[in-house]
C-alpha cells in the first residue's frame, strides 16, 4: 500500500512539472506573438471585451484539461 502512495505521489509531481513548462512555453510564445504583433502594427488596443473574451478561452481551456482524468 506505501508504495502505490509513493507512485501516486510521483506522478502527481511529474503532472505539476509538465503542466509548469507547457504553461512555460506557452506563455512565451504568446508573448511573443504579442511582441511581434505590436512591432508590426506599431501598437495595439485591447478593449475590455478583448480580455473577457481571453479571460473566458483560458477558463474553457482549463475546465477542458480538468475534464480529461474523468
């Protein structure tokens, strides 16, 4: 029984540090996309509605991912 904890621990952890550099990278990408975008355009607007709309992808997204071990 301890060692079917410590697997379970284990993976627990391998899950945390996998879901840390997938976040990782993707925020670096979209900041980089960002970036780029700015430079090209010489500035952006973001409204308000812009951020809701991300804000409410993002919540989705996370729901889809806490969904999947179900």
């Amino acid at each position: 029984m301890n060692e079917e904890n410590q697997e379970e621990q284990g993976s627990f952890g391998l899950y945390i540090i996998l879901g840390a550099i997938l976040g990782a990278v993707t925020g670096a990408g979209a900041g980089y996309l960002l970036t780029k975008r700015i430079e090209e355009e010489e500035g952006i607007q973001l409204t308000a509605g812009d951020g809701i709309k991300i804000g409410g992808s993002i919540i989705a997204f996370l729901r889809q991912v806490s969904s999947l071990g179900l």
